[in-house]
C-alpha cells in the first residue's frame, strides 16, 4: 500500500456498490478502468483466508464491458480475438487474449456471446473501447461500440452456490463454468455467470442498472448472513497461489500471449484470421526467448511488490519478478517473474532483488 | 478524498518522482494512465495560495506521450486531431482535441511536432495508444506506435522564470506559450516547453530518461530554495478559477468537442479531414443542445464533488455539475456542469443537488 488516499473525482468513477463496500470494512482501493476496485478488507491474509472457507461479495464493476452490436459484431469480435469466435454461441463466456499486431498483449477478457449481433468484452485494464473503435472506424464495420450501465458483482468461495441458491433458486447452481443465464429477481431478469477471478469456485452478476446496485448487494447480504459471507475483493494471495495473471501487472503489450503461457487459448491452427496471427505463428515456429514462470522466493516474508524486481542468474539479468506476496498457507514467498527461457529452467536458482536486498528463488 | 489507501502495483505504476514527491508532503493520490498522480500535498486551499504566490515542482509523468514515428506519422496524426496539424512545425506544441466519428472527445492532448516523421500526444486520461494503433492497423499505415519513457515534471507558479533559468540558463525564459527547445543539462538534452495545467505560468521538462528522475528533481528543488518552492500538483481550486476542463471530469464521450466549448481548437473550415469533422459541421449547422458552463454555487463553502450532481430549473431536469470546488479567493463556491442550451442562459438561476441538498446557482 502507498498509505496516501485515493483523491475522488468523477473521473475515477464510484460503483453501484461504493457505499455499501466502504461501510464494509474496505481498507484499501486500487483504480481500474478509471474506478475504483477494493483491494483489501482486514488484510490480505484475513481475506484469503476467509476466501477460501466461507464466501465473499465482490464489487467487480471495474469488469467494464465493451459492447459490440450490429451487423459486424462478430466480425470484429473475432478479428480482435486470438481465441477462435467464429462458432461462439449465446450464452457462453470465452476467456481470450487481445493482442496488436506483433503479438503483444492489450488485454485479457471474457467474450460473452450475448446474442448472434451482439457481443461483450469483459476486460481488463486498459481501454479496449479504443481499440476496437478505432479498427471498426476505419474498416467501416457496421457496429456500434459502447460500454453499458453493466456492473459486475461477484459471489466468491466455496459457499457461494448457497448462497446463489437462496437468492436466485437452486437452478442457478446448474450453471456450468463460464455459462450464463438469466434469473429473476425482483421482476428483473438479471445476467448471472459461472466465473469470477479466484480459484474458490462462484458467480459473477451483470448487474445491468446502477440504480438497483444497493438493493441488489442488500439481498445478496442478508442470505450470506447464514453463510458467514463477508465483503471482498480479488486477492492477491489467492491469486498468485492459483497461478492467475493479472494484466498491467504480469503482462503488458511488451508481451505476446505465447509469452504469457495463453498459447491454449490462442486459436493459432483454425482457418480465421485474427489481429497477431502471424506474429504469434512466427514466434511458435522460433521459439520462445521469454516466458512467464512461477516462482518461490527464499526467506522471511516479503510485503507485496510494487514495481519490478530483477532477476539474474551469476550477475547476468535474466528478467523480473511481475507479481510477488507470502502465502501464509503455502508458508511461501510466491512470485510471478517474466524470465529468460534459455536461463529459467524448471528448478532454476536465480537472484532476485526486492527492495534493494538479494534473494534466492526457484523457478518452477 | 475517499479517505482509503490507494494499493500499489506495477499496474499502478509509480514515477521517477515518486520516491521525492512521497518524501514532500503528499497528502493524496489519483490513478491517471495508469500511473499515480499527486493531487494534494499541505491542502487543496494552502497548494492554491502558495501556487499562485510562488513556484512548484510538479510531478506530472502520468501525461503520457503517444509517440507516431515514420513517413505516415503525420498522416495519422491529422486524422486523429480536431485540430488542423497539416502545417505544425517542429518544435512547437498545439492544443487538440481528439474525437470519434460522432464528435464525441476521446482525449484532448497537446500535440508536439518532435520532427517532420515523429510526433507525440501528451494526453489527458484515456489510452490514445489504442485508438492510434487500431486505426493505424486498419488503414495499414506506416507508422509504429510507442510509449516512449519520457515523464513530464512541470515548474508552475510566477517564479518559474527564475527557477528556470537559474539551472538551464536565462535563454530557457525566451520560449513562447506552447513553444520547446532542447536545453543541456548534466550533459543531457532536455526538451523543455512553456507550458503546464495551471494559469499561473511555468515549464514541463519532458524527461526522456527516467534514470535521470531523481537528480533533475533535485538540481531543480536545489535551485528552488531561493524562491520557497514547493512539491505541488495540478490543483482543483486553480483549475476551476481558470476555467481549465479536465478529461473525465468535465468531458467525455458523451460530449461533443463543441458541447466542451472546443470550437477554437477544431479546424473545421480548413480543407483537411479528420475523424468527427464531420459530425462537428452537422452539429454547428443544427445548433447545439448542450454545452459546458461555468457556475456560482450558493451557500457555504462545499468539498469537492466526487460524482455528478444533478440540475435543474422548476423541477426539470437541466444537466449536471462535473467539477465543483469552493476558492478561497474568490470566496465562492465554483462549478463546471454540462447544461441543455435552453435551458442555461448566463445569469440564469439553476438548483444544484449536492450531497442530497439543493442549493441554488447562477450560470455564468
């Protein structure tokens, strides 16, 4: 944490949800997608803690979608896609990398389907609207972009499908991984999905009105009483145990999809041409010379990294921890690094530098 | 201010000044292109006053440049601006809006003419990288698109004469409004131009290293202590005296670059075509609806507004508040709101609803 507040303006935009996340313990914010994202209650530690053995209500609204609707929605969905869109069917969510020209990755949303003209990105941190604007203006693609009053709100951890059962019937329980449905609700038919940011299992709710944000949580609250349901957020313990990338942080446009480990996801053998095909065929035909890797950092516990830490191996820089934190249950420094392939083999010893002091780790 | 800690990251990025501006006196934070961005360091009030009174050292590296190099690269760079760029000569900067087909603004940045193949965008909050690159892509120009490490530090305030040429050399105060030179330091070439986010005069230096972060910041302060120089940051109560718009704030999509009273700035007589010209030439033949007005807020002094606030006259609906602050100087309550047209003449009294009260104002 920098301990400095975040200074509020209309342009680092408040949720549906701000008021009653802020009442609920929140002890630190993050912006994204120009808003704001909690990024933490008790601490880290409680939070993953209670995580994994309860369930949690998450104000995702910062999962901004940009809606793509018309005639050459899908055509433009799938020419932005590295995953193959060309079959995607209402209903489904598609988690794909977006990449430019050479490889380098822009973002990593979930595709959803919604209807045959009409299709969202659920993306990441950074301004996908731009992008796919900019390529539908001048290829003159029959397609209105914009980004909906839509606000995710995720229920996260092992009890989650109580508590969705309770709330929404036990039909939203059936939902399979990345499927959506609708389920009504107070004479409204809400968007709920299989999926949220952790490997605790849960739903994520496209809330599709601001105005019912408060209501929405308050229902949602009261059935989680029985639960032990507390307010959250994604958490980086539990993120880095479960191996998931986070965008900005791990990988920036510097990076292709091959790089960042997303090559099943990349549709590189289907016939459909997509933004960074041949760059990304080109470099699987050479070869990788970086890659993302796991590691476990030696020593006593470190705080969270903020910036970039040095890897090098005999004093030769071999690249840079992207993500790193203590997981009190792995007993565990765990990292993320953005590695050398010739230098980072699996059970590699290499030399990390965190806050100006030299330690040990091993690449997994 | 929200009162929370803003989480760092490597998403969040940190500056070349962080360490400094941190050790200054920081009191709150914003996320700006993803990077941090002071916002207040003693209070809002006492930053104002001392600004206006004296020099600041400014951190403003989240200003961005979106750098367009090669033989298409100012091709693309009229495409983009409102602006006609068709003759901007190198070594001179140009206020611009940037807007997508329908007129609506998607930046307002300053564009520097670096050489006849090479320009940047120092931009407000949104990433014009995208919109660039996706257009680029499409229209196959020939031109590569980069954020380069180059980090503003501004020097605002009627002392930055002096500042300024106590360290670079009395030439450095022959530069024109928006004019930049290459001025040697430490054996360096620093492009410094007149300019800067406030009224009140002064200098960005746009570093081109960020290595060399921390010794500029310190020859500056060094050269500083003659003039009580201060660590400072754009200041909300100064922007609103001098009637300056922020992007995100007081414009956004959903407004026109005419609407943001940006017909100055927009060429549209000239031969030349960009992207919105012409929906802006509908929108000047038709009229406009709305527009960007400044206001008087009655009542006692008021905090900062962190979400839109609603207006209206005899219980319609007229438009809404985007920025407002109360200025000590002006012992006054001030404001920025997008108003219907009809509706808002100057001099006409309008209710305010702020934090659940209305006050009544006066449109300027």
């Amino acid at each position: 944490m920098s301990g400095f507040p975040v200074f509020a303006s209309r342009r680092v935009r408040s949720t549906p949800f701000s008021a009653r996340i802020e009442a609920s313990g929140l002890s630190a914010y993050t912006v994204y997608n120009h808003m704001l994202l909690p990024t933490s209650f008790a601490s880290l530690e409680e939070d993953c803690a209670h995580l994994k053995r309860a369930v949690q209500l998450w104000d995702v609204s910062v999962e901004r979608q940009v809606q793509l609707k018309g005639p050459d929605a899908r055509k433009l969905a799938v020419l932005m896609s590295a995953r193959d869109l060309t079959k995607a069917v209402p209903g489904k969510g598609y988690y794909t990398p977006i990449c430019q020209a050479d490889g380098g990755m822009l973002n990593d949303p979930i595709a959803l389907c919604i209807a045959e003209d009409l299709f969202w990105f659920s993306i990441a941190d950074s301004d996908m609207l731009l992008w796919a604007a900019g390529l539908a203006h001048a290829y003159q693609l029959d397609v209105e972009i914009t980004e909906p009053d839509v606000s995710p709100l995720a229920i996260q951890g092992p009890l989650a499908n109580q508590v969705m059962s309770d709330v929404f019937g036990p039909a939203v329980t059936a939902l399979k991984f990345f499927a959506f449905d609708y389920f009504d609700w107070r004479g409204h038919k809400l968007m709920i999905a299989r999926s949220g940011w952790s490997k605790q299992g849960g739903f994520e709710i496209y809330l599709h009105d601001s105005t019912l944000g408060l209501n929405l949580w308050d229902d949602i609250w009261e059935a989680g009483r029985a639960y032990d349901m507390r307010a959250g957020c994604p958490n980086l313990i539990e993120r880095l145990e479960g191996g998931l990338l986070s965008y900005g942080n791990d990988m920036t446009r510097e990076d292709t999809a091959l790089e960042c480990g997303l090559e099943k996801f990349c549709s590189l053998d289907s016939g459909h041409e997509f933004i960074g095909k041949h760059a990304l065929l080109a470099q699987r035909e050479a070869g990788l010379t970086k890659h993302i890797a796991s590691l476990h950092i030696d020593g006593a516990k470190i705080a969270p990294i903020t910036k970039i830490a040095r890897c090098s191996i005999a004093g030769q820089q071999c690249g840079f921890v992207t993500s790193a934190v203590y997981s009190p249950d792995f007993d565990l420094n765990l990292g993320l690094a953005m590695l050398s392939i010739e230098q980072a083999e699996n059970g590699q010893r290499i030399n990390v530098e965190i806050e100006g002091q030299i330690r040990k780790a091993t690449v997994l």
